[in-house]
C-alpha cells in the first residue's frame, strides 16, 4: 500500500508556477513514516486512493499531486492546475482541504497556507471596493474607521436597534454592525430592521455631516440571504455581512456575485473559524481562511487584536493583516509567498474587547488602516453608547495625534469615564 502512495511523493520535483502548492504540517500515526503520511495527502487530495486502479490512464497520472518538499514536520505538495475548476472554490477546498484530515495514517494534518497561480487565482473576482474604496465610501482618508456591534446581540426590538444605532452614529461611529447571531429573529425582523435603522442612518449623516453605514447580516438560507441583500441595495445601503464560514464557500460566492450586481460591499465575519483554526496541529490555518475569503471577494474580514478577549496571537494577526492588504505577500506573512495580482486589498476589521483603553496599543500594533470595532466597548460606556462612541473617536483621535490617553482625557470627559471604567489593561 505504502509503495503506491510513495508514487505521490517526489522530492526532486521543482514545482512550476502554475501549480497550486499547500503548505501542510503533518503528524503521521505511529508505525508510519512522514513520507507514508506526505504520500497519502498528496494521493487521497488529487487523484489517487489506498490502492492501485485498473482504471488508470497515463494521462491522468500527470494530474497526480506530488510532495515535493518536506522540512521536518512541514510537508509541500505541488498540484496541477487542471485538478481544479477555474472560479469554483468548493471544489478546490473539498480537494486540498477533503478527506485528508480523517486518514488513519495521519495523527494530525493541519492546512498552513496556500499559493495560488495566477490563472486560478485571477478566476475569482476578489473585492469590489477593498481597502480604497470603503475609504472613498466613507470619506474617511487616514484615521481607522469605527464600527460597534450592538450589545446585547439579541433582543433588542428593531425599533430600540435603530434607535441605539442613531446614538453610536452621531456619537461618531462610522459604522453600525450587527452581531453574529442576529437575523431575522421574532423580536428583530430583517426588513423591519433595515427600514428602521436606514432612517436613523440618514437622520445621523445630515446631522454629523458625515457618512455613515450599517453592516446589516444578511446570514440566511441561499436564496433568502440573496433577497435580503437586494432589500439592502433597495433601501440604499452599502454593505452586506454575512458569517462566510457557516454560510460556506459556496454562499459566499453566490453572494458575491449578487453583490457585484447590487453594487454592495461585502463585510466578513468568522463565526466558527476557531472551531477548526485554533489548534495549531490540526485543521487550516486562518491565514488559508483569508487568502479564499480575499479571492472570492470580501471587503472586510476580522483579523484578531492581540490585545483583546479573543485568542489572537500577535504573529497571526500581523500575518493576516498582510495577507490581506498587500500586493505580493512574502515569508513573514505566507510562508509560500502570494503575488495578489489584480485581487483588492481587504480591510482588516480588529473586534472582541476592545475599549478605548486599548486604542493606542492596538493601533502600534497593526497601524491605522484598520476598522476598529468596540461593542461592549461602546454599549458598556457608564453614560450610555453615545458617550461610548465619542470616547471610541477621541481615543482614536488621541492616537492619531500622538497625545496620550491620559492627557486627552483631562479635557474628554467620555474618554475620562472610559478610562475609570475600563483602564488601559490588556485581556489575559
Ligand atoms: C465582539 C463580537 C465579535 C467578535 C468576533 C463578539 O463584541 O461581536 O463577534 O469580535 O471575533 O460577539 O464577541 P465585543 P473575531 O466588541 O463586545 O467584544 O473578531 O475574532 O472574529
Ligand atoms: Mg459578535
């Protein structure tokens, strides 16, 4: 069995720049070498099966994926562009990231990263607007922008959400966003919603003078989730969001598509994403997560803040951030490498405990091209979210004019009671 498998590992093979690579780190069962374990992943991802096949054609041993490289407990395999279908990302997951996972003779397989060539990668059609054009959407050249999720994340009526939205607007949020888990729930009906906080958001631009959006998620069965999104275009809005792991690669793309008609931005949340990255033997890397939500084509995309409640390691978070907006990704951000081509930029999105405390850390940490978003952080604020969402802006502000927290809040009386509340510590 192991000799056939072995056919799949080549160690001399240089891998061409049309070939998909995957970067795996592999732990094989007791009893099996690394190069049984690198001979099944690269057989049982493309072509092959646990045997030898009355049915094989020389031809199609050209389309045989091949482990060209293994570095200790880090395996590449090299795949022929032809084992994938031009713009279908199920298929190409369902291949690099199948049944693979489940094989007896593997301990633990987990999916580092992915270099894309650029035929494959060009099939998808990546951002609509990215980094530049949510910018150019919101007038808003250099500070980070701000968003705040509405806590609680459920219950509230659409009435109260809009209501609330109107306070964090004016209070100088520049976006509004729903939580992960809230739909169209009994007490929070979509369109009741959207037509509510559409009002509020007008209501909030002609009296700040600035512009304002709202991340309303359109998370729903297939067709639902695409009706929602034309009731969004319909009532004005800008944006979508939508939960792209739970959705699925598939509704993702079916969104896109909608969404490039619609003339809508897309802003990508990652519910469930560490239910299969966290750990760092087993599974796909966050860093393969966003080189697909990037080629499909999301705008936004929640990268982690090192300084919050969630777990984000600061490498993970650098790396994404990287791998999101540059052009050509190297070593530090992918260990293979990317050049993005024509794909956009996405914007990283930093959320999970922030508070204005934390602003200036996290902006020294990833920059300002960032959306900085704060929902316990706004709604926690002890004078309400309005005085949360002006402490959010004057710590930004802060930040951007390199006054420290303590000093600006002196003479800011929302970041004062912020900083009474929440101090400046980090989460443990
Ligand atoms: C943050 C949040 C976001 C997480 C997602 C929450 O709320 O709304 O869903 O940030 O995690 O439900 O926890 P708070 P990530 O601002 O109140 O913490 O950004 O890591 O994908
Ligand atoms: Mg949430």
């Amino acid at each position: 069995m192991s000799e056939w498998y072995h056919q799949f590992v080549d160690l001399k093979y240089k891998p061409s720049p049309t070939d998909l690579l995957c970067l795996f780190k592999v732990q094989p069962a007791s009893g099996f070498t690394i190069k049984d374990a690198a001979g099944r992943v690269a057989s049982e991802s493309s072509v092959g099966t646990w045997t030898e096949v009355t049915t094989m054609r020389p031809r199609i041993r050209k389309l045989m994926a091949k482990a060209c490289r293994i570095d200790g407990s880090l395996l590449t395999v090299a795949y022929p562009i032809r084992l994938f279908e031009l713009g279908n990302m199920p298929q190409i997951i369902s291949s690099i990231a199948g049944n693979i996972f489940g094989m007896k003779a593997i301990r633990n397989l987990r999916l580092e990263d992915i270099r894309w060539p650029k035929k494959l990668a060009e099939s998808f059609r990546g951002p609509a607007f990215g980094t530049r054009g949510i910018r150019r959407i919101l007038r808003v050249e250099k500070r980070p922008l701000t968003a705040t999720v509405l806590k609680p994340k459920l219950g509230l009526t659409a009435k109260e959400h809009a209501r609330a939205g109107y306070d964090a607007w004016v209070g100088g949020i520049d976006l509004l966003k729903d939580d992960e888990n809230l739909s169209s729930q009994t007490f929070n009906r979509f369109r009741e919603r959207l037509k509510e906080c559409f009002k509020m958001r007008d209501r909030a631009e002609k009296e700040t003078g600035e512009r304002k959006s709202y991340l309303i998620n359109v998370t729903a069965e297939a067709r639902e989730m695409l009706q929602r999104a034309k009731a969004v275009a319909e009532a004005g809005g800008e944006y979508v969001m939508a939960d792209i792991l739970t959705v699925g690669w598939s509704g993702l793309q079916t969104l896109r598509e909608e969404c490039q008609d619609l003339k809508l931005a897309i802003h990508a949340h990652r519910a469930f994403h560490a239910a299969f990255t966290r750990n760092s033997l087993h599974g796909m890397s966050m860093l393969a997560v966003s080189d697909v939500a990037r080629l499909i084509g999301v705008d936004q995309l929640h990268i982690g803040t090192v300084v919050g409640k969630l777990e984000s390691p600061l490498e993970e978070v650098i790396a994404l951030r990287d791998n999101l907006q540059r052009k050509r990704t190297n070593s530090n951000a992918s260990p293979l490498g990317q050049d993005w081509g024509r794909i956009r930029p996405v914007f990283p999105t930093c959320s999970g405990g922030l508070h204005p405390g934390l602003v200036p850390k996290l902006i020294r940490i990833v920059g300002t091209d960032i959306i900085v978003q704060a929902g316990g952080g706004v709604w926690g604020h002890p004078d309400g979210g309005r005085a949360g969402a002006i402490a959010l802006r004057q710590a930004i502000e802060a930040a951007m004019s390199g006054e420290s927290l303590k000093s600006c809040a002196r003479d800011h009386r929302e970041l004062r009671r912020a900083l009474e509340t929440w101090g400046l510590a980090t989460f443990k």
